[in-house]
C-alpha cells in the first residue's frame, strides 16, 4: 500500500513539475493581440481613413487598409481631396492616415469636420526632418519602411486611447 501511494505521489509531483498547471493558457492572451494566431486585435476599434492620394503607392495603402480592417478597424481609402472632404463631413470619423507631404491640408480640413478627427502622419522615409515634421503634427505616428504592422497599429491604439480619456474629460 506504501509503495503504491509513493508512486502515485511521485508520478502526481513529476507530472505538474513538468506542466505549467497554473498557467491555464492565458499566458498566450495579451492586451491588443487576439489568442488565434497572434493577430493583431484592436483594442479601440476606429472609423479611420487612409488617405492615400494618386501619387501615393497603391500597393501600399491598399496593404495598409487590409492591416487595419483585419485588426477590427473600420477602414476606407479616399484617394483624392474631394472624397476626403465627403469623408470627413460624414462625422463618423475617429482617425486619419496620411503622409506627410498631404498633412498639413488634412489637418487644415480635419479642423473644420463635424467628429474633429484626429491625425496620425505616415512617414515612408526615415529622416529626422520627417520625424519632426510628424511630432509637431501629432504624439503618434507610423513609419512604414522599419515599423512592424503590429507596432503600427499599436501606435494607432494609442491615439484612440488618448481621444477616449479626452472626450471622458
């Protein structure tokens, strides 16, 4: 009878010194990033709007929407002035995207929009000129050529939690 209560104590101790039994699994679950195949999840879902104008590289606004939207974002690329104003005036918009050559014009008309949007600029090159033209557009931005996706979306996390504490003031 004591050998066999010394094994069953000896196989229980091995078998939870060898398995995590207090972990449960919710190690893997992390704030912003949903447990299925570490993708990225939104922790503030935004109405945002990328715009990317006709000298813009389609192939890379297009991947950028698709990034947003797969992150639980609602997305929308205008590529032009006149689409970004009717975007703008629809008053759903949290958020837009827009590089640096175009931010000053966004910001100009995002001022005068019905849901005040906020602005985070895209710098495509890494030059310190870009990153203080971007800083003194906005706290958070988005360089694209170094940025992993899920840090970029983790800066636009960021803003939306910034407009939230703000509109909670």
């Amino acid at each position: 009878m004591r050998t066999t209560g010394s094994l069953l104590l000896t196989v229980l101790l091995a078998t939870a010194w060898a398995v995590d039994l207090t972990a449960c699994g919710d190690k893997f679950l992390r704030i912003g990033r949903s447990v299925r195949y570490g993708r990225y999840a939104a922790a503030y879902p935004a109405s945002i709007v990328v715009y990317g104008p006709r000298n813009s590289v389609p192939a890379r606004v297009a991947d950028l929407a698709a990034t947003l939207k797969r992150a639980g974002h609602r997305a929308v690329v205008v590529t032009n002035a006149a689409a970004l104003a009717a975007a703008l005036a629809s008053g759903s918009v949290d958020l837009v995207l827009t590089g640096l050559a175009q931010a000053e014009d966004v910001v100009a008309r995002a001022k005068t929009a019905p849901s005040r949007p906020d602005i985070v600029p895209v710098i495509f090159e890494g030059s310190a000129a870009d990153e203080q033209a971007a800083e003194a557009i906005s706290t958070c931005r988005i360089a694209l050529p170094g940025q992993h996706r899920n840090d970029a979306l983790s800066e636009i996390d960021h803003k939306m939690e910034l407009r939230s504490a703000a509109r909670a003031r």
